[in-house]
C-alpha cells in the first residue's frame, strides 16, 4: 500500500491556481452540515460553501429540499504595521484572481483536520478547518505560530443564504440588520432561512466592524464548464478584527445555532478527536464513507423515532433508495458499524411497505422508492449482511422482511414490474419518459437510455434472491426448484446471444433487443447465484474486460459502438448523454471483481490489489480523501460529477475488506476455490457457503439458448 502522502500538498501545487482549483475538498456531519470547496478555498461551484446545512422545512421556494448555502466563504487577512496581507483566492468575471493569497501558502494538510500553513514575511500562520459532530457548526482554528511583532487578524464573511442550486445577485430584499452575540454576532438575511451565528473564542464588543457591501461578479469555473450560470454576487454585513499573539490559537464557529465562546476550544478539540485520520487508502474510504451518514433533526413532541439514511454523494445528492441498498453493507459493517445497518433499513422500510401497499411516496427525504427494483436490492443488501451475520442471525432479524419482499415479487404487486410465466421479471414504466433502472438519465424529457423490459440486471438479482430465498429458510419446495430452474433456463434463453455475451434488455419474448455491450450484464456473474455455466460466466467476463474495463471501473458503453463518448464534457446536454453512453462508473467494479475472483480464484487475488492502486493515485484528484461519481472512458480518465459518491466509495471498501481478509486467511498455500467477493467474511458464524446452483452435476443450458 502507498504511503498517504499525496493528501498532503506542498507549495508547489498550492501555487499553481489550475492545479489547485481543480482539487476540492469536503467535511460533512451526520446532521447534514457540510462544507464544500477547492483546497484554496476558491469557491468553483455554486455547490461550494463554508457552512452549507440542511433545510429547516420544505418552502415553496425549496420544494426538493436542498441544502442551503449560508456562509460562503471567510476572507482572513493579517495585519502587521498596518499593512494588510490578504490570504484568501476568489475568482471573478474575465479571469481575474483577487486577491492572490495561494502565494503565502506553504502546506496543505487534510489527514484530520484541513489544514493550511502560511508565510508572510516573518508571520507563519496556520489555520485548520473541522465540523463538529453533534451540531452544524464549522470550526476553524487560528495559530500564530511565528511573529516578530503585532499582529491582526481580520475575518470577513461572505454570507449566500440560498440553496445548493441557485445563485445570489444584489437586491434589496436583503435584510443587513444583525444582533450582537456573545463575542460575534447572528445575522439572518431573508425570512424562512436559519439564523447564522459567527463567534470567536477571543474577542471585545469593539471587534465587529459593520460595513454592508456586495462583493460582486464571483465566477464559477466548474459552472462554466457545465454550461450553467456561473457568476454571482455576495454580501458581507463587516468584518472581525481581533488581535492574535504568537503561539495563541483563536478558534471561529458558524453555525444554526449559538455556543459559548469558552467552549469553542473544547468543541474543536473533541471534534479533532472524532475524526478518523486519512492515513491510509482504506481509512480514506472510511471517513468518506462516514460523511455519506445523515440523522435528520426530529420533532421531539411527535413521537417518532429519530431516523437514519445514507446520502448519495456530496455535494448535491440527498437519500436514495437504491444507493442505499446498495451500499448500506459497507456503511455499516465495513466501517465498524453494525449497527447503522438495522438503524437504516427501519428508516427506509416503512416507506417501501407504504409505496407498495399505498402506491404513494410518504417520505420527502428518501428518493426513488418507486423503482421497480427496490425490492431486489433489499434482498441482496439481506444477502449482504447474512455473510456478515451468519444465517440464523439474519433469518431471526430479516427473515420477515425477505418474505414480505418476495411475496410481491412473487404475486407481481410491484408497480411498473410483473412476474412472467417464464420466470422473469418484465419491467416498463407508467410513461415512456420516466427511467427506470439506475441509468436514469434524462434529455429533453425522455431516458438516454431507454431500458425496458426484460432487463438483464433485474433479472439477473431476481435469480440470485430466488436461490437465497431457498437458502435462507432451507426450504424443499418442488415448486421453488422449479421456478428456479425455469428462472435460469429463460434466463439464458432471453440474454444470451450468439456472441455469448448478454443483452442489455429485451422488450417482449421475440421483440428488440438491445446488442450494446454494458455492464449490466456482470450482475449475472458477479452475484453470488449465477444463472449462466462456469463457461458462459467467463465469456461474459472477457467481453466486460476486453471491452469495458478501465483502471477507474466499467464504461457503460463500449467503444466499438457508435454511439460511444470518450469525454464526459461539454454542455449540459452532451454530459448527460456521455455519462451513460461510454461513462465510467467505479461502483460496477466491485461485481466485476467478485465475478474475477469467482472464476479465477486464488490467482485472481493479484490482479485485484493491482486494480486498486489507480484508485490510490485519485485520492488526491478531485475529492480530496474520496472516489468521485464517474470517470471519462478515455486516458487520463479525469473524475467527473459529484466529488464523492457512496457507491464508488462503497464497492471500493468493501473491495478492500474482502483483500485484507483474503491476504490474513490464506498466508499459507491452503488454496480456496470458493473465492469470491461473494463467500462469507471471516466474522461471520457461519461459513458453510451454498454451492453455486449453476454448476449442479455440471450441466449446461447454453445448447437450449436461442
């Protein structure tokens, strides 16, 4: 494993604007606080901000709930002789830096703490960024490490009060009215917004200085380049000004809500102690992982149990199901948090029970209960957290839920979805513009890719949860043998070609399909029940690899197709096209992997650690400490959408779990065929492994395919 160093920057990096702008960096909280920008503090989005927390309630103005920007940034300057050194960096309209301060940059740290190190002249300053756990609070820490005489610390906010999807321009609805707090003051700029509290742990009622100003034309590079509106004003009500000795330490708070001044030092302290040190790749993905947690502020008086999900990615995705499903594993047990697994699936199964008994969504925070799928993601994660639990353990706790589940994939009570008499699943949406699996990207209206029908990932988890369905309450039932040996012979019959790789989908028994080759069809070797022979597994395998396969995960594309992106840049429109036309997801790669260690076994364990390292080297490139959304198709693979994604971070993780368990397993020469990222974790009690239902007696269906 390589040495973690490459989150931590020196001046040379630091001084280079292109470099550094294009490397951003996040802190969340599990109450949803977040601060978001590049590692100078040059805000490049409109999603970036110093405090950005979750919205009170839903407002005609808010109706998605998104979070809100209220502190965008806090420009420090030092003062000594009466000279001011500016060490902030914005970017404005016509490509103008003001001011310059990246040039007093000497360090940049974010192993805990982001940290920053300035020189200016015989003034070394340091300041280091946290959020504290329990409040949405921003913390950061001022220390004089070295002056030679007295110096002056100056803070000025520039304040946003908008969402994550708008932009400010001077107005006059603004509200510049604050009241004094102790040692800072609160200020709210418009009606229905929190009150934003700033405080410092020194300071006198004279250190406030009003002054009400727009700071104007702020342009956004990343906004640009998304073809969006990228320029906008902000106000800032005056500025802190407060002196600072050397080798004393000044903390600032902004937050919803306010705290004494004496406690600020003690709440960076235990903030600083409650967070896990970037200082390996798999601790990286850990701390990611942990800020993808969010606990929404409950009504106390209404009874209702405080609630738990799992957000996509930062900085723009709220709660969605199937992300959750997916990942919730890994946000769990693979960070050392079994228990975040129960606390999060009673939080999302009431709304599926109630989406499925009541055809209404009843939850505003949880996205995409409506998805055909759902429910064969609930089984998997089942799946997923018996190999940790062990099979009685999980029968006792979710045996009910996988027997509700299967009930109404059984009787066809999933909307948009119905069981067929061949034994697959046929999906279609309510409207031709409405997707339905998680390529869900839309242009004018309508999917980018239109995947309905007999659609191979559906199909290919539905025979995975019929065999652990029997598995889990070792049934001996000649009608569920039947249905899924009729579920894999119509499996194989449907998706496979005469190319021996799979179709995409299939819309109706002798209806189109769809020749492209994607990485939806790696579900029906990755997963734990496969529905193909040993031989079919690996031409579908070598197919995925020779054409999908990227050291930053699976193109959902291949290049051999004319309708392939290399690049995902551009407009709105031909980014939204690219990303599922060629786009690399990193979060394929972990059922890739299960299907190479499956097939390949022991041998197969090099090949994986090696795959992991290009993961490594992007640790440092576009979300700081974290695995971004999606990738271009093509060298240098440069990171796209969301800076940190939970399910790119999620299969990663459990990824690495799997190795390291695999490397202290098997240090001597014992070889074991039932490798997989699918067998059991060692924690679990029971490791007794079903054999794979596709290799009984060693019989083959490809000769029944047409």
């Amino acid at each position: 494993m390589k040495s973690m160093s490459y989150i931590k920057f020196d001046r040379a990096l630091m001084t280079n604007l292109k470099e550094a702008t294009d490397r951003e960096v996040m802190r969340r909280n599990h109450r949803g606080a977040m601060m978001c920008s590049t590692i100078l503090g040059c805000n490049t989005r409109k999603y970036h901000g110093l405090l950005i927390v979750p919205p009170v309630r839903r407002t005609a103005s808010n109706p998605r709930l998104d979070p809100l920007v209220l502190l965008s940034s806090l420009d420090e300057t030092v003062i000594q002789h009466d000279a001011p050194f500016n060490l902030s960096v914005h970017k404005y309209a016509g490509e103008v830096f003001s001011p310059n301060g990246h040039k007093y940059i000497r360090e940049f740290d974010n192993e805990v703490a982001t940290r920053v190190l300035y020189r200016v002249g015989g003034v070394i300053l340091e300041k280091e960024i946290i959020f504290s756990k329990d409040h949405n609070r921003l913390l950061i820490k001022y220390k004089l490490v070295e002056a030679h005489s007295r110096t002056t610390l100056r803070l000025r906010p520039l304040l946003a009060f908008r969402t994550i999807r708008e932009l400010t321009h001077e107005n006059s609805a603004l509200d510049w009215s604050h009241t004094p707090e102790d040692q800072g003051i609160s200020i709210c700029l418009y009606e229905g917004y929190p009150r934003l509290y700033m405080q410092l742990s020194k300071g006198d009622t004279n250190m406030w200085h009003e002054d009400n100003l727009w700071y104007k034309n702020f342009f956004y590079d990343k906004e640009a380049e998304r073809g969006n509106p990228c320029i906008e004003d902000l106000p800032s009500p005056g500025y802190f000004e407060v002196e600072i000795k050397r080798g004393e330490e000044i903390v600032f708070s902004a937050g919803d809500e306010p705290i004494l001044p004496r406690d600020l030092k003690s709440e960076f302290a235990k903030a600083y102690a409650d967070t896990l040190p970037r200082s390996s790749f798999k601790n990286c993905l850990s701390s990611a992982i942990n800020q993808f947690v969010f606990t929404p502020p409950r009504d106390k008086d209404s009874g209702e149990e405080q609630k738990t999900y799992l957000i996509a990615g930062i900085p723009w995705f709220g709660a969605r199901i199937r992300d959750i499903l997916v990942s919730l594993t890994a946000c769990s047990y693979g960070v050392g948090h079994p228990e975040r697994y129960d606390q999060v699936l009673k939080s999302v199964l009431p709304p599926i029970w109630n989406y499925l008994d009541a055809k209404e969504d009843s939850e505003p925070l949880l996205k995409g209960v409506r998805n055909p799928d759902t429910l064969l993601w609930l089984i998997n994660s089942i799946q997923d957290c018996y190999r940790w639990e062990g099979l009685e353990k999980t029968r006792d706790r979710y045996g009910d839920v996988v027997k509700r589940a299967m009930g109404c994939l059984f009787d066809s009570k999933v909307p948009m979805m119905r069981l067929e008499e061949n034994g697959l699943l046929y999906a279609e949406p309510d409207r031709l513009d409405d997707p339905i699996t998680w390529m869900d990207n839309t242009l004018d209206g309508w999917p980018v890719v239109d995947r309905r029908g007999y659609i191979v990932e559906y199909n290919a988890l539905w025979y995975n949860a019929l065999c652990f369905y029997r598995q889990l309450f070792a049934l001996q039932d000649p009608a569920l043998d039947d249905m899924i040996m009729r579920t894999r012979e119509s499996f194989i019959r449907t998706f496979v070609n005469e190319h021996d790789y799979l179709f995409d989908y299939v819309t109706g028994g002798q209806g189109s399909v769809d020749w492209s080759v994607r990485p939806n069809q790696i579900f029906a070797v990755g997963l734990t029940y496969s529905p193909l022979s040993k031989s079919l597994q690996r031409k579908v395998l070598d197919i995925v690899t020779k054409e999908l396969l990227t050291p930053k995960g699976l193109r959902t594309l291949s290049p051999k197709s004319p309708y392939y992106k290399p690049y995902l840049n551009g407009s709105q429109h031909d980014r939204k096209y690219a990303y599922l036309q060629g786009g690399v997801w990193p979060w394929l790669i972990y059922y890739y992997l299960s299907a190479y260690l499956k097939l390949f076994q022991r041998v197969g364990v090099d090949f994986v650690d090696r795959l992991l390292i290009p993961f490594e080297d992007e640790i440092a490139q576009h979300g700081i400490g974290s695995i971004s959304e999606m990738y271009d198709p093509t060298p240098p693979y440069r990171g796209r959408g969301a800076i940190s994604f939970m399910m790119s971070v999620s299969a990663l993780l459990r990824i690495q779990n799997r190795l390291d368990e695999y490397k202290s397993e098997h240090s001597d020469d014992i070889f074991d065929y039932r490798l997989s990222m699918t067998t059991h974790h060692k924690s679990s009690p029971d490791k007794d492994e079903t054999k794979d239902l596709s290799d009984d007696n060693e019989r083959s269906i490809e000769s029944k395919k047409i």
